[in-house]
C-alpha cells in the first residue's frame, strides 16, 4: 500500500514537472521577439534589392512588434553576407534576404565558400522574384530574340553582350539563352551592373539583360530598345513586350528571386513564429502592389517550397556552368 502511494506521489510530480516545462516553452515561444532584429542583405544600399528590404523589415517589424533593422554588407557576389548570418547565432534575431546568386550560383562557381547552404541556414520562405528583360542598343538590326538568334549564327563575330560580372543574372541568364537557342554572342563582363549598362547606351556593346523596372525606365526615353522579357508571361511594366516563348523559345524563363533565411538550428517557436510573420506580411494587398511598382513579382513560399526551389536551382545552375564553361576567370 505504502509502495503504491508512493508512485501515484510520483506520477503527480512527474505531471506538474511537464506542465512546468510546457508552461516554460508556451511562455518563451509567446515572448519571442523580445528585442530589434537584424535583417542582412548583400546588396549596397539603393539598390533593388535593399528597396524590397527595407519594405520587407517594415513589416515584418508591425508583425513582430519590434523593430528590424536593414544591415548591409555588400561583395563577393552576396558571400560576405551569407557568410555574416552563417556565423551569427541561431536565436531568430538575425535574418536575412539573400538571393538566387548568393545561395544557388556561388556554391556551384565559387571554389572556396565558408558556408554550406545545406547546413548553415534555416529557410523562412520565398518573397520575390526578379524579372529581367533582354535589351539592345537601338542601333541593333535584330528587334526579336528570333531575329537576334538567326543574326548572331549569319554573324558570329559581330555581336557581344554586357554583364554585371561572372556568375551574375545577367550572365547566367544570356548563357542560358544561348544554351537554347544556339545563338553565338560574345561575353564581355564588367564590374557591376551600371557600368555594363552605361556601354550598352553608348554603343559600344550591344545587348545585356536587365531588370524590368529599370528597362522600362531606359524604354520611355528610347536609350535601349527592349528584345524579349524572360519571364513565361508578359511584364506589367512593359507589356508590349514579347516573351522568349512567343519568340519560339518554349519554356524560357530566368527571374532571380530573394528569400527570408536565419542561421541553421533555429528554435522552432522563433522558426513558426518568423513564418506566420512573413506569410501574413505575403498575403498583403499592398505588399503585392509595392513590389510590382519596384518592378518586382511577388513569390510567396514557405518553407518546404523554398527548400525545394533551392535544390532545383542548385541542380539548374551546376548543369548551366559545366554545360557553358563558366569559370570566374573568364
């Protein structure tokens, strides 16, 4: 009798002891966040990129109720970044919105990398995409990508485009238009996307891929004509603008996107709370409405989805550079 006191004594202890330790994880999980986030990107102020940062950290920050600060740390194609939040402590209070380059073209271009996309990030969700257009100088004779592609094979010599660097969208995406179609252009990279632009408007290269919002910028004025947008359908910003499918292209697409990442080992009541944030801040109406003004497609993704985006485009990329011969000292 005495023994069975005892151990209904103990099954009562042992209950209070797991709702004390429920009660203590409820109550962690309901006070996270308890101070200011950092959200890091790898892009200089200005930019693309920082303009939906800084939009996203604003709400994110009346989703979380505390606030999240912007923290830039450019170079070495988003590696210096990636590297920062890698290295930083998987407590859910540093974030941050890297990119298509950053996670799936460095590891498969890059021969030395600190980080392991597998293993050193926790991935939060999808939030963008980036859509690039193809354009020309106007002088150019071709004003189709069926057109480019037939005059490029008659004149081999004759015809070069601008990137913003080894690896860089613009670069993947031409070598991955030239992979398809057969189309013969020379790459001529630069460093950064301004300078590369600025000699597509001088003439003195001929074509190079943009980002929309700003080719519809360099459209109004007629310093470029526009060639074929890479997305499957038509721009707002430029719907007089063909697809590389209407062009015969089938199937062509290349629009980088951005998406919410947090060091690997993230406690999960910061990792659901971060997600519930982001897909409320996603399923905004003016969320949408201020990334297609920037020129932007929102891609809400959660994530399971991310993760898998993430391995197609590790796959597509590592085939484009053995495929192209990409190396970073081209």
């Amino acid at each position: 009798m005495r023994r069975r006191k005892l151990l209904r004594s103990m099954a009562v202890l042992c209950t209070f002891a797991s709702f004390g330790s429920f009660a203590l994880a409820q109550a962690a999980a309901s006070a996270y966040p308890e101070r200011p986030l950092r959200l890091v990107i790898g892009q200089a102020p200005g930019g693309a990129v920082d303009t939906v940062a800084r939009m996203l950290a604003e709400r994110l920050a009346s989703a979380l109720q505390q606030p999240v600060v912007v923290e830039n740390k450019p170079g070495a194609g988003g590696m210096l970044a990636a590297e920062a939040i890698a290295r930083s402590a998987p407590d859910g209070y540093t974030l941050g919105l890297l990119d298509v380059g950053a996670l799936t073209v460095n590891p498969v271009l890059q021969k030395k990398i600190s980080y392991d996309v597998a293993r050193d990030f926790s991935y939060i969700g999808t939030v963008a995409r980036i859509p690039l257009v193809l354009v020309a100088h106007p002088s150019l004779q071709p004003s189709s990508a069926a057109e480019l592609t037939r005059y490029s094979r008659a004149h081999p010599a004759e015809l070069s485009y601008a990137s913003a660097g080894v690896g860089s969208p613009p670069h993947l995406a031409f070598e991955s238009y030239k992979q398809q179609s057969g189309a013969l252009v020379t790459h001529l990279p630069y460093r950064g996307g301004a300078p590369a632009l600025a000699d597509v408007v001088a003439g003195h290269v001929q074509l190079t891929f943009i980002d929309t919002n700003l080719g519809s910028q360099y459209l109004k004025n007629g310093r470029v004509k526009a060639i074929a947008v890479a997305t499957r359908e038509r721009s707002a910003l430029m719907p007089e603008v063909p697809t590389f499918d209407e062009a015969g292209l089938k199937n062509f697409e290349f629009a980088p996107w951005v998406g919410l990442i947090a060091p690997a080992g993230l406690p999960p009541a910061a990792s659901a709370r971060l997600a519930a944030a982001l897909a409320t801040v996603m399923a905004n109406a003016d969320t949408g409405k201020r990334l297609r003004d920037i020129g932007f497609v929102p891609f809400g993704g959660n994530a399971t989805e991310f993760a898998a985006l993430m391995q197609r485009d590790l796959e597509a990329h590592r085939l484009l550079v053995r495929q192209r011969n990409i190396k970073l000292e081209d």
